[in-house]
C-alpha cells in the first residue's frame, strides 16, 4: 500500500518515466512492427499473469496510439 507521499513520488515520476520508455524502445521502430510487437508483449504479459506474480489490471487501461485495435 502506498501512502500519500509515496503515491505523489509516483504521480511525479511517471511523465518521465513513460516519455523515456517512449523514445527508448519505441520511437526508433517502424510503425509496421508495432503491430507484432504488442501481440509479443501481450502474450509475456498473460504468461507472467499466469505464474501469479502481478494482479491481474483493471479491464480498462490506456493504449498507446497505432498500437492497439482500430486505434
């Protein structure tokens, strides 16, 4: 659980982190791959959901553009 201060470190943080994440290992690609991309991660991502390691997120949840369906 995170106290208040600890979840505004977070909020604070996140901006950066996301936009380096972005340019890091996104923004080289060619939009073509993104695709094959997302399934790849997606099935990691259900694998380690399988293996209990992570909560399973809320349904809703944001989408990068050109990356998710009819996006």
């Amino acid at each position: 659980m995170l106290t208040d201060a600890g979840a505004a470190a977070l909020a604070a943080a996140t901006p950066g982190h996301v936009a380096l994440v972005q340019r890091t290992f996104f923004a080289g690609l060619d939009p073509a791959l993104l695709p094959g991309l997302r399934t790849a991660l997606e099935q990691v991502h259900e694998q380690v959901l399988a293996e209990g390691t992570l909560p399973r997120p809320p349904a809703v949840q944001h989408r990068w553009p050109g990356l998710g369906t009819g996006d």
